[in-house]
C-alpha cells in the first residue's frame, strides 16, 4: 500500500506541476497576464489537481472541507517551510545554490508526503 502511494504522490505532483507550468504559461503568453497573475493562477489550479488526485487516487478518501483546510494548511506550511530550509541553508552553509536548492526540492516532497498521509487525508 505505501509503495502505490509514493508512486501515485509521485504521478500526482508530476500532473499539478505541468499544470502550474502550463496555466501560468499559457495565461502570460496567450492571455497577456502578468507573469506574477498567471503563476498565481497556475499555483492555485496546481492546488486543485494536487487536492483531488491525491484525495481520489493517492490516498483514496472521501473529500470534505475539514480535508481541504487542511489541505490548504499543508500547502502554505510546505511552501513556507522551502523558503525556511532555503535560507538556513543559503546564510548558514558555504555550499553552493544549486546544492542548497537540490536539498530543498528533495527534502519537500517528503515532508509533503508526511504530512499528506498523516494529518491532511487521515482516515478517521
């Protein structure tokens, strides 16, 4: 069971990346919106793909706004707790930025994971 939710995590993310890419692409290039407007829009349609294909097929519960307060708690707290590794990393080691930034993209995920199977989608 864990296996099949770190691939379906993994396949999931993969989908709501290319969704951000995508949405923000194609609202700054086609629709002529700012740059920072269409990565919003892509940020928050990413969040939707994330929400019900890790609710529906990674972790396969049933939906309700208590999931989905929590859903937007974990997002906000993982994107937060990147800018926080980011930094500690960059002011606090000599190591290189790609190096600094290769540990946070790992490291995010994982506690994206975590926190998605044990608080997020928990299963009462």
């Amino acid at each position: 069971m864990l296996l099949r939710q770190l691939f379906c995590f993994g396949v999931v993310g993969v989908a709501a990346t290319l969704t951000h890419y995508l949405i923000a692409l194609s609202a700054h290039e086609v629709a002529g919106i700012s740059v920072y407007v269409a990565n919003l829009m892509g940020y928050v349609t990413a969040m939707a793909v994330s929400y019900f294909g890790h609710g529906l097929f990674t972790f396969q519960v049933a939906l309700t706004r208590a999931t989905l307060q929590r859903f937007v708690v974990a997002s906000v707290s993982t994107f937060l707790f990147s800018e926080a590794l980011l930094w500690a990393l960059e002011s606090g080691t000599t190591l290189p930025s790609r190096v600094t930034l290769s540990l946070v993209v790992v490291s995010v995920p994982i506690v994206s994971f975590l926190l998605n199977k044990f608080w997020v989608y928990r299963v009462r």
